[in-house]
C-alpha cells in the first residue's frame, strides 16, 4: 500500500537529488564572480535563482525519466534512471506531469527575472527550459541524437554560471565564460560516464547517446578527455591570470579524477555493472572541484 510518505519519497527520488551539484556548483560559481569581478549584486535575488536552477534540474531529470522509460532505454534489467518507473513507484504520466509542473514554476520565477534584468534573461531562460525538456522528449529529444554532452556542457556550465552572474548583476564579462568551462567540462563527464555505462542497453534500445556514437573505445576517451580538460583549462587560465594561484587548490581532486579515468578505461562493454557508478562518482568529483574553484575565486577577491 503506497503512503503519503512513501509517495514523498518516490518523488524526491525521481527528481535525482544526488545530481543536484551539478547545478548548484556553476550557480554559485557564477555567484562567487561577482566580487572577483569587482561587481555589485542585487543578492536578494539569489534564493530565487538557486530555486530556479534546483527545479529546472529536477524538472529535466522527471522529463528524461518518463521518455526514457518510454522509450525502452530504462527497464528492469538496466543501471540508468531513479527507477522510480520501471520499479512501479509512480506512474509514467505522473512524472511527466511533474516535471511539466516543475518547467512551470521554473517559467514563473524567470518572469521574475525577465522583469528586473530585460531581455537577455528571457533569452538564457527560453534556452534553459526548452533545452532541458528536449534533452528527450520528442519531436527533438537530443540525448537521442549523440548531442546531449556537447548540449549538457553548454547549459549547465556556461549558461547557469553566465546566467547566474547577469540575474545578481545586470552585466556580462568575457572572464564568466571562461571560468565556466572547467564546471562544463566536468558535469559533461557526469552524462558521458553514465552514457558509458549504458552503451549496450542503449545500443539495444535503438538509441543513439554521444557514446553509442562514438563506441566504447572512443567513449572511454571523451569521458578522459573531460575530465582531464577541465583541469589543464584551469591551469591555462591561472596561467594567464584570468583565474588567481588559488585556483591550484582544485588539483586537490586530482587523485579522484584519475580514480574515475582508470574505472572508465578498465570498463568492458559487456560488463557495464563495473562502472554502475561512474555517474554518481563523477557528480562526486565534481563537487568538490566546484567548491575548491569557488574558494580560490573569493580568495582571489578577498585577499
């Protein structure tokens, strides 16, 4: 018997908290810019942006859950997903009504937005919102299309932390862009390890992810190649100054990012259960990355 409680439960683990880093590292990331950039910022507005960017990501998630699911890429026997479908937790249309209720308060909070900074902000939510309900649900679903790293890379890395620093401060700088790139590199590796391991039920299902497309040799190294990049585009800008010596502190990680590289470059393609959790070891890496990289930036403003 399904109750009150274990229906708030099903639908905390639809939404896929544990990925949540994911958006709350740029966000901040863009937050912590603003005094490295010597801007002033209308901080008021930042609870309503981190609530945007939680909702938009659990929206996404629920959306993604229901298409996959419909689509075959998520069943019984495969890794992927919260499962809170295949396992008859809630209904397929329940979470696509959810996450059509979450698009819509996210929707409601960026009028807000749109209201205070102009334009520009209309322009970054309609991209945010239609990106993530098309990640995949037709006619578009880009996940299916060997897009989704190079789309998930764009819009939760440089368009949460460009759009978090223009929401707190009305302006945009060439250096928000750059910063951004190591977090887009690393929350790209988070959907290339889960897109890795799910190569052949993938395959299976008729889709086709950037892995799939690539192969699994070939997917080995893009997930190594994002992982590895996100740390020589830091070294580059700390380099040419664009970033302060602080930075340094994000090779704390390193040891954890040559764990994960050595799991995806060990993976068998018929054993995807030995990298079941290269997804949730990735979003684990890039937390921390993102926290040490924000540290360094106020450092860099403070001291």
């Amino acid at each position: 018997m399904k109750t009150p409680q274990s229906q708030v439960k099903a639908w905390i683990q639809a939404s896929r908290p544990f990925s949540f880093t994911a958006s709350m590292a740029p966000v901040f990331l863009g937050a912590a810019l603003v005094p490295f950039l010597e801007q002033s910022a209308r901080w008021e507005l930042m609870p309503l942006i981190v609530i945007a960017s939680l909702l938009i990501h659990a929206a996404t998630n629920m959306v993604s859950e229901y298409f996959d699911y419909v689509k075959g890429v998520d069943r019984p026997d495969t890794h992927g997903g919260s499962r809170v479908i295949v396992d008859k937790l809630l209904r397929p249309k329940q979470v696509f009504w959810g996450s059509i209720v979450l698009f819509g308060i996210t929707a409601c909070i960026g009028l807000v937005f749109v209201a205070i900074c102009g334009w520009p902000i209309l322009l970054l939510g309609l991209i945010g919102i239609l990106g993530g309900f098309f990640y995949t649900a037709t006619p578009v679903g880009y996940k299916y299309l060997g897009l989704g790293d190079l789309l998930v890379f764009i819009l939760m890395g440089p368009l949460m932390v460009i759009g978090s620093f223009y929401v707190l401060t009305d302006t945009y700088q060439n250096e928000v862009l750059l910063i951004s790139l190591p977090v887009g590199c690393l929350v790209a590796a988070i959907l290339s390890g889960n897109n890795l391991r799910d190569i052949l039920h993938d395959t299976q299902a008729g889709i086709n992810s950037t892995a799939s497309v690539l192969g699994h040799r070939l997917a080995r190294v893009e997930y190594s190649g994002l992982v590895v990049g996100a740390y020589v585009v830091t070294v580059g800008m700390i380099a040419f100054g664009v970033l302060p010596l602080w930075s340094v502190l994000t090779l704390l990680t390193v040891p954890a990012a040559v764990k994960n590289i050595k799991a995806a470059m060990q993976s068998n393609l018929q054993s995807p259960e030995q990298i079941a959790s290269l997804d949730v070891q990735t979003a684990q890496l890039h937390l921390p990355f993102g926290v040490l990289l924000m540290i360094s930036v106020l450092l860099g403003a403070f001291l």
